[in-house]
C-alpha cells in the first residue's frame, strides 16, 4: 500500500507544474496588446509606484479596478482587496522593471464575467505577464485586464485580477 502511495505522489510531482501553468495556446506578441488595455495597466503601475501610501493607493485604484475588484456600486473597493491583493501589489512593485517590460501577454478569445450585480462586467481578458527588475530574483507575474463588451455604463478597460506581483 506504500509504495502504490509514493508511486501516486511521484507521478503527480512530475506531472503538476505542466497542470498549473498557464496554457500559452491564446498568447499573442507583446504588440499587439490593444493600447486601451496597455494605457489601463501604465496607469496602475503608476499608481503603485507613485502612492505616498497603502490608502492613497486604494483610493486612486478605484477609478481603473472592476469585476470582482470592486464592491456593486463599482465606486468603491471591496473590503478584501486593499489589506491583500493591492497590499502585495504595492509592496512589491519595486522588484519590477522601470520601464515596465511585458514579457507575455495572453488574450482568451472566449468572454469572461467578473463581479456582480451593476458592475458586474462581461469581456475580453489579456492577462499581461511583468519582467522582474534585473538582479531581482523570481518569475514574471500576471495581471489581467477586461475589455468590457455591453455593459450599459462601463466602457473603458479595467484591471480585473491583482495580487501576483
């Protein structure tokens, strides 16, 4: 019984990190990242790296953050993403390239939803993988934006998923 026990372990170690990558089957050139959704992701590199502090971060990212980022009225955060996702985003931004360098960039062709209620947002999501700085140890990390596609009031892009740099 043991030894079928470490026969399954070792079989799902050596097959795991194929698993949990990323699929590189919708990726596109770094070029071709629509520039509405590049603007979008300068403006929140920028936030982050020019907030005095954690609550000045906060409340700045509000006016690009959407989906499940934000609370129903789409104004204001929810309660768990300040203390972690933009925490670590905020504190980390520092070990990233200036000037920005995207390394990767993947564009789903199949719509997503993010949120609910009024600022529940439906769209194309390009999730955009940032180089760390040189000499920065560790591997580029994803952030992901959404095209929103009918939404009756929200039209420009907006960051849909934070918290990996």
């Amino acid at each position: 019984m043991k030894k079928i026990f470490l026969y399954i372990v070792a079989f799902l170690l050596s097959v795991s990190p194929g698993l949990l990558a990323q699929s590189r089957t919708n990726d596109i050139p770094v070029e071709q990242l629509p520039a509405g959704v590049k603007q979008v992701l300068e403006q929140y590199i920028n936030i982050l790296r020019s907030s005095q502090n954690l609550d000045e971060c906060a409340a700045r990212f509000v006016e690009v953050a959407g989906g499940s980022l934000v609370n129903e009225d789409g104004q204001t955060l929810r309660s768990s993403v300040k203390p972690y996702s933009l925490k670590k985003d905020f504190e980390s931004i520092k070990f990233y390239a200036q000037p920005l360098k995207i390394s990767r960039v993947n564009a789903n062709p199949i719509a997503s939803s993010s949120g609910f209620g009024p600022s529940a947002i439906r769209g194309k999501v390009y999730k955009i993988w940032l180089d760390k700085a040189a000499g920065q140890a560790g591997i580029a990390a994803p952030i992901s934006i959404m095209i929103p596609e009918g939404h009756e009031s929200i039209k420009t892009p907006k960051v849909v998923s934070i918290g990996s740099l």
